[in-house]
C-alpha cells in the first residue's frame, strides 16, 4: 500500500573498512544531539565534504566509516569544535527538519549516520566489564577486547495503526502531542510478541476496542532516536473507546474530508493517512 519511496541503497553502498586513498574528499555526517552539521550557501543545505573532520573546525570522537554515496566515501561521527571553531558555512540543523531539504536516499543514509553516532558513544566501554570497546573491522557492532562481548546498533521496533470503521478512521490524542494533534494509535513491540500481537494489545490498552482484518501497509526508518516504525490497516472489530488518560487523552472517529491536524509528511503516519483519504473520500 505504501506507495514506493527512494531506497537508502539507490545510491549507497555499505562498508565497514574505507578502502580509498588518505586525504580523499568525503562526506562527513557529524552529529550532535540528534542534529546534523550542514553547509549551507545559496543553492540550499548540503552534507559538508572535507579530507577530514578538521578543515570542519571539528575534532572528531570516535569515527565511524558507512561507505560511499555515489562512489564519494562517507563518515560519521559526534565532533568538538576546535579553538577556531566551526568553518564558515557550517551549522548544525535537527534531522527532522531536513526531510524535504535534501534527496531522501541521503536522508535516511543521515538517519543512519545520527543512529550509529549515538550508538557508538553509548557504547564506549563494555556493558559487561567496563573495558574500552573496539570497533569490529566486519559490521557495525563494538567488541569487548578483555571478556569477547558484542554490542550491536539498538534498533526499537513499532508499530503504528490505521483502524477504519466504514468510511472513518480512528485517531487519537497522546498526552505529550502539541498544537491539538492527532494521530494513530502506536507502540513499541514488547518481548514475547509478534508484530500483530503488539497492534492488538496497544489497541485494547490505549482505546479499548479490538480490531479484524489487520494487514500491512508499509514500513519506515524512524531515528528519532533509534526505531523501526511498522505500518497496518485493521477494521473495527466491537467495544466502546475508551482511553486511558494517561498516555491517550481523547480518540474520536473522523471522517475522511474532516480530519483534525495530522502528523506531518515526515511520519509514516501522515503517509497512512493520505492513503486513507485517497481511498474513502
């Protein structure tokens, strides 16, 4: 259903050990607190390219090799400025405002850039024995040199739901959304569930309903800071809403060509809702 969006690999090729002579231009996608440093000049935003972290204005922590972009290889890391500063052009943005702004195969190869950057400093030393990890020369994972732990990338999966009831959809408001916002009913996949039974049990605690007929829609990256967001369709199935208080504050059925403010075309679920909109209105 998920109409098809441009892959993180149309472009880029993954690899773990660079393989290009020093002092080749690359990009470097430095991260800070979940935003991006960009160049920007007056043809717009761009992933600043140097032979190094340095000709930033950036002392770079511990660097992380992705591959290439277009046969140009790429770097991530978390920097400090240097004494001097950062070079003239540069500024660090919040990833989420630069959907839109560059081509969206480089976003998501950003999202995975801000995802390893905070991965890799939550790991520099050894859950298990508290030595100083080492990066694998294979995959993304940082290894344990004293007792042989492996910490992998955190990935948190989830699901979000489009419930329908004839011609209405069910959208709710959480507690913490602003500007009166309404949206799917979502949650993060628990141990011991299967995807489905994670949409029916986040169903039944949020509004208090059960649903049939769930099928899936699509899926989503989403680094904000570290999940994997999984689209379904169900049909309302019995039971009244009821929300939690908490967490949910109000559900209302709406109707296709009356809907309150929605996410934004960023999320998963605003692309859900415009599918539902195209197809009941």
């Amino acid at each position: 259903m998920l109409a098809p969006r441009e892959s993180i690999y149309t472009h880029y090729i993954p690899a773990y050990i660079p393989d290009h002579e020093p002092g080749t231009a690359a990009y470097w996608f430095i991260s800070r607190s979940g935003s991006l440093l960009m160049r920007e000049d007056a043809d717009g935003l761009e992933v600043p390219s140097a032979a190094g972290a340095e000709e930033l204005g950036l002392a770079p922590g511990r660097v992380h090799y992705l591959g290439t972009w277009k046969g140009i290889p790429c770097y991530a890391a978390a920097g400090t400025e240097t004494a001097t500063g950062l070079a003239e052009g540069l500024a660090f943005h919040p990833l989420r405002s630069l959907y839109g702004k560059m081509d969206e195969g480089l976003f998501h190869l950003a999202g995975r850039a801000v995802q390893l950057v905070a991965w890799g400093l939550a790991h520099r030393f050894c859950g298990a024995c508290g030595t100083e990890t080492v990066p694998s020369p294979k995959e993304h994972a940082m290894l344990c040199p004293a007792c042989g732990s492996v910490s992998f990338p955190r990935l948190a999966p989830a699901v979000i739901t489009a419930i329908l009831k004839g011609r209405q959809v069910l959208l709710a408001r959480a507690r913490h959304f602003t500007n009166n916002m309404y949206g799917l009913i979502a949650g993060f996949v628990e141990p011991g569930e299967t995807l489905e039974d994670c949409v029916r049990r986040e169903i039944k605690e949020e509004v208090g309903i059960t649903i049939t007929n769930l099928r899936y829609f699509g899926s989503q990256q989403w680094p904000f800071p570290h999940s994997l967001m999984i689209g379904f369709i169900a049909d309302y199935k019995s039971g009244e809403i009821q929300v939690d208080g908490e967490e949910i504050v109000d559900a209302q059925w709406f109707d296709p060509d009356r809907l309150p403010v929605i996410p934004s075309p960023v999320s998963i679920a605003r692309k859900m809702l415009d599918w539902y909109v195209g197809e009941y209105s």
